[in-house]
C-alpha cells in the first residue's frame, strides 16, 4: 500500500490578531505561527495507521515555500518514508486548480495506491484540491472520510453528512480520499523520531522539473483571483461586560436571573 | 433564454434547506442578469419534490433514474455534466455540503468551467463574476473575481441567504431522459449510519454551556459541567472536543453536529467558526466568553466577555449557587 499525502503549511490564526498587508489581498504573515493543516495531520496519522498495517511506503508532498520544511519534517518524524517540496516563485497565487494541477503533475509519475488529503485548509477553506487532484488524474475519490476499511481493491469508507449522519460508499482504489478530522488521534513525535527526520532528505522540484508552463499555474492558471480582503463587516456585535472576573459573574448572574432563567 | 442552475439537494425522502436558499439567491441574480432560474432534480420516483420546486423555479429539470436514489457524485456528475454542456448554463449553484464537495470540483474539472467554493455572496457586474468567500475561519473575507468564461460553478454556503418565497413560480416540468446506460462503477452507496447515541439530548436541554478548543485541557472539563449542572443544563461542545475524544459525538453543535435552540447557550473558548455557529445561532440568549475580542463568536452572542475562561467560570459558578440559595 503506497500513499501520498498532501500537506500544506498554514498559519495558526484562531487565536492570533489578523491584519491585513499592504497589497489589500493577504494577511500579514510576520508574528503568526504555523504548523501542519489540522485537517492534514489526521491525513497523515491515517497514511501511517495504513502503512503499519499493511506495510508500503507513505511519502509526503507540498507546494509552498521553504518554510514549509517544517511541515515535511513532521511528517518524516511521524513515519513517513518520503518527503517531496514543490517551489517556485510562480506558484504564487495559485487557487486550489492550480495547487491540484501542480500535485497531479508530479503524483502522476509516482506509484501509489491511494492519495490523501484534508478535507479543507484552514486558510483558504476551498476544499477543492484532492476532488480536483483525482478528477485530473482520471481515478475516483470520497470527501470527508471518517473511517477507511480496505478490502483488496476497494476502500470501504464512512463519509461524514450533516447532522451527525454518516453514509458508508465504497469506492475503487487508486483513489484520492480527504480525510476528516477525528477520524484518529494523531500521535505525538519522539525526541529520537525528530532526530532522525532531520537527516533525511526532501526533494525539491521548481516549474521546470515539474513540467508545467508559466500560464498554467500561479494566478494565471487559476479559476479565481483575489481582488480584495477585508474584515467582515459586523452586522450585530455582543454588548460587551466589563470589569474584575468577579463583576461579570455578578452581571451575568443578574442578566440571567431577569430573564428567568435562575 | 439563457439559465442559472440550481441543483437539488435531497436525502431520506427530504428536499435539504440549503436548495431553497440557492432558489432563493438563484432568483435574485436570475432577476439582474436576465436568466431564467431552473431548479435541476435527479433521484428515483421524486415527482413530488419536482412539484414543490415548480413553486421556486421557472423550470424543473427531471432525470429520474434507480441509479440516482442516492447521492453518488460518479453518477451525478455524468448526468450534470451532460445537462450542463446541453444548456450552457450562465451559472449552476450548488451546495457547499457534504454532497456539493463531493461533486463540484471534479465536474468542474471535467466541463473545463472555473468554480468557486464556499460562497457567501455571488455578483455579475459588467461581465465579471465576483464571489465574496471567507478566509481564516472566518476571521476574514475577500472578493474573487472568477476567470472569464462561458459558464459558472459557485458551491454555496448552507443558512447564509434567507428563504423567501415569493410569488409561485409555476414552473413547467421537464422529464429529461436519463443518460445513465452504463453501470457506475467506481463509486457505490451502501448505506446511511448514524453513530449510536450517548446519553444526553443536547437538542432538548434548555441551558447548554459550550465548550471549545479553549478549554485546552480534558481536565479541565469537570469544573464546567459543575457550571452547566449549577444552571440545570448539559454540557456541549465544539468539534475539536469531540475529535479528541473528551465528549461523546451527540454532544456536538454545529453543522456536522447538532442543531440546537435554547433558551440559553454559553459558548466558552469557542471561536465562532460558520459551521459551529450554523447549530446555535437560534439560541434564545447567547453569552460569549473569549480571549479574543475579534473571536467572530461576538458577531453572534448577545453578550460578549473578553477573558479567559478560567477566570468566569468559578465566581460565575458560586454567583448562580448563591441566587438559588
Ligand atoms: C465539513 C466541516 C464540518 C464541521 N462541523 C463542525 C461542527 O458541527 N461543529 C463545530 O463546532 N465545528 C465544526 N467544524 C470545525 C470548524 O470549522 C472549526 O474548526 C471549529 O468549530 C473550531 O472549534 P473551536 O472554536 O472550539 O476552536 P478554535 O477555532 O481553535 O477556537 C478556540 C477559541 O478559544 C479561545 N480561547 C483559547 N483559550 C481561551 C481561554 N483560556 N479563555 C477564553 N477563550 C480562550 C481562542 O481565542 C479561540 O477563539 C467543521 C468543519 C468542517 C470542515
Ligand atoms: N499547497 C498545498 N500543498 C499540498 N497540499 C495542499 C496544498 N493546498 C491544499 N492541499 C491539500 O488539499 C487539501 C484541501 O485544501 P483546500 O482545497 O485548499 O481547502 C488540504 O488539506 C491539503 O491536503
């Protein structure tokens, strides 16, 4: 069982103050930590779970920039065999078409039996790449899976609906499944795992060993383009309680005894 | 005359809100870009359905087949995708749900038509076709311009336009034969599950305290169940709890989770992603209690603490106590 798992690096922004730069179409990047896509670490944990079943190789791969390094090494340090990083300049700007188009370029080259990815990136929230990745590399694929059960040439597969409901499908491998989050617990990495990862090699690929044109990725290979970010305009904001822990306590106890509910 | 597409969402015998809402927007910009709205149906014996979207739409597109009973993106995307090359539709809407991400990017790959997903808003201005999404968990929105083309695919966010019902459209019916002669091969439907439940209904408790990614520690969950306990309510919570495993499935709000109404709904250390907010908007009383002061969680709460968590809920604890006596 190979697997290749897309991960992409992203910034921690729940907790963090989001400014907008300069350009009017990005955030401010400097000060923001950034780890693992939530959602591709689960993709990971599943890869590896996979592998240590039913043996194989799992082999990691991103498009982004150096930084994103960190993310690769995690990976390696995690249990994949391999980590590939795919850079250049042109890529900047690319939607999810674009991203899948780079990544089925490569994949289409390596063997695998299956491909992973999150179900979304917590940054741009498409939730596009894998469903494109699979259409272009003509092989089925299943969103949001929460459980994966393989049987020869077939994955048996939970897919998360709404509200609570989950469907199981089967579909044919090679596939390209995207991966929900709970669906493991993602393990933690040893001292002596990171020590290890940190020797192995990543291999980097540019646009020309890619084998894609200029036009066909970055801003002008994509579907849609960026004209303008903005804070959401608030259309009814809470009333905020101010003072000690102790005051709010008072008020809020008060708020909740004039409307009955104490 | 040219179409905006809205395609049908339906499961267990039920049409899901988020098709009357595209119906909804789906009119509107039929409206303003001269387009005739088209509601687009496929499933097996659903002619009802096909009559209640007669009221929405301008026309009804019908493909009834035993092979679409259930929602298989491989077959929806065969018969979709001929529909679409058929009728070049200026524009089809389709559902930023579990369905929609199944189907919409690799049916937009196949027709070679640029899509955009998760929208909250779609305009046409001059020839251009613009999106408004959000970024950053919602911490941020931006507008996208999609690249010039023929034809449009736009996955639509779920409860973010209204319903409204406006005149009967009486819109005519037509059966379109399905294009389905060979068996779907790659993908099958097999079931539909729902994970045993726990034992608390979060959906008939009057009081929940909600806790989110916050509350950092599965430790340091007791203390606030005490709190719901001390309001006479049960403890919810956000999807990361449960994805760690600290609560039980059913005690999750959001749109993979529960939809809940309370009288009153304390959210702690939870942000306000869409998808949580999405299952307790509808609260009688929202209290909000983040860190953050730009947590988009105070876009929906009545009333908004900026703190740490672990700061209220003690003296907000003993305060109820000593009200109860
Ligand atoms: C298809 C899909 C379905 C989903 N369904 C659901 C769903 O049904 N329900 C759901 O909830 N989510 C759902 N999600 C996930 C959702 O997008 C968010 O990731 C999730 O809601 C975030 O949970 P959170 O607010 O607890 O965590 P975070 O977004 O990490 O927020 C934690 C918050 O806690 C605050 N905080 C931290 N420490 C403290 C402290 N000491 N005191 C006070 N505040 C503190 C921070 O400022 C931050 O705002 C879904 C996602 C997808 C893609
Ligand atoms: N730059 C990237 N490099 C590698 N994988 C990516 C990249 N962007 C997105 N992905 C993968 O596609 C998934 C969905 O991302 P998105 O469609 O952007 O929401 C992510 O969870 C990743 O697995």
């Amino acid at each position: 069982m190979d697997i290749i798992v897309c991960v992409k690096h992203v910034p921690e922004t729940a907790e963090a103050e989001i400014k907008i730069d300069g350009t009017g179409k990005a955030i401010e990047k400097n000060g923001l930590v950034f780890d693992i896509n939530e959602w591709d670490d689960y993709a990971l944990e599943e890869a590896v779970l996979l592998k240590e079943k039913f043996g194989g190789t799992v082999t990691a791969i991103t498009v982004g920039s150096e930084d994103a390094d960190s993310v690769l090494r995690k990976c390696l340090a995690r249990g994949a065999d391999k980590a590939t990083r795919l850079t250049d300049p042109k890529f900047e700007g690319s939607d999810g078409y674009a991203i899948a188009r780079i990544l089925a370029k490569v994949i289409k080259d390596l063997p695998f039996n299956m491909i992973l990815t999150g179900t979304q990136a917590g940054d741009d929230g498409y939730a596009v790449v894998g469903v494109i990745l699979a259409e272009l590399l003509g092989i089925p694929h299943a969103t949001m899976v929460k459980k994966i059960e393989l049987n020869d040439e077939v994955a048996k597969l939970n897919r998360e609906l709404e509200g609570g409901l989950e469907e199981i499908v089967e579909v044919k491998l090679p596939a390209v499944l995207t991966i929900q989050t709970g669906i493991n617990e993602p393990r933690y990495v040893s001292i002596m795992g990171t020590r290890k990862a940190m020797k192995k090699e990543i291999k980097v690929l540019g646009l020309a060993e890619v084998g894609l044109g200029e036009n066909e990725v970055g801003e002008a290979g994509s579907w849609i383009k960026m004209e303008k970010m903005y804070v959401p305009p608030v259309e009814k904001q809470a009333e905020f309680l101010k003072g000690s822990p102790e005051e709010i306590a008072v008020k809020i106890a008060e708020i909740l005894k004039a409307k009955g509910l104490v | 005359m040219r179409e905006i597409f809205v395609l049908t969402e339906h499961r267990q015998g039920q049409i899901r809100d988020v098709t009357f809402e595209m119906l909804t927007k789906g009119r509107e910009l039929a409206g303003k870009t001269n387009t005739e709205l088209t509601a687009v149906l496929f499933g097996k014996e659903v002619k009802n359905h096909a009559k209640i979207l007669s009221d929405y739409a301008k026309n009804v597109l019908l493909v009834e087949d035993a092979k679409l009973e259930n929602f298989n993106s491989e077959a929806y995307q065969k018969v979709l995708s001929n529909l679409i090359r058929e009728r070049k539709p200026l524009l089809t809407l389709i559902g930023h749900t579990s369905f929609g991400v199944d189907l919409a990017p690799s049916l937009a790959v196949s027709l070679g038509t640029p899509l955009a997903t998760d929208c909250v808003d779609l305009e046409f201005e001059d020839e251009k076709f613009t999106v408004t999404r959000q970024m950053y968990g919602g911490k941020v929105n931006v507008n996208a311009v999609l690249r010039k083309a023929e034809s449009y695919i736009a996955t639509v966010r779920q409860a973010t336009f209204p319903v409204e019902k406006g005149a009967p459209m009486n819109g005519e019916i037509i059966e379109v034969p399905s294009p389905l002669s060979e068996e779907i091969t790659k993908k099958r439907f097999v079931e539909y599950v729902l994970p045993p439940p726990g034992g608390v209904d979060i959906t008939a408790a009057e009081v929940l305290v909600g806790i989110g990614r916050g509350i950092k520690d599965e430790s340091n969950i007791p203390p606030v169940e005490e709190l719901a306990k001390v309001l006479g309510g049960a403890l919810a919570c956000s999807r990361p709890i449960v994805d760690k495993g600290w609560l039980p499935n059913d005690r999750q709000v959001g749109s993979s989770g529960r939809t809940v109404k309370p009288k009153l709904y304390i959210a702690l250390g939870i942000s306000g992603a869409f998808q949580h907010v999405l299952g307790m908007k509808n609260s009688d009383l929202i209290i909000a209690v983040n860190k953050d002061p730009k947590a988009p969680i105070f876009g929906v709460a009545d009333y908004g603490v900026v703190e740490d968590l672990f700061k209220i809920v003690p003296p907000l604890k003993s305060k109820i106590q000593e009200l109860k006596g």
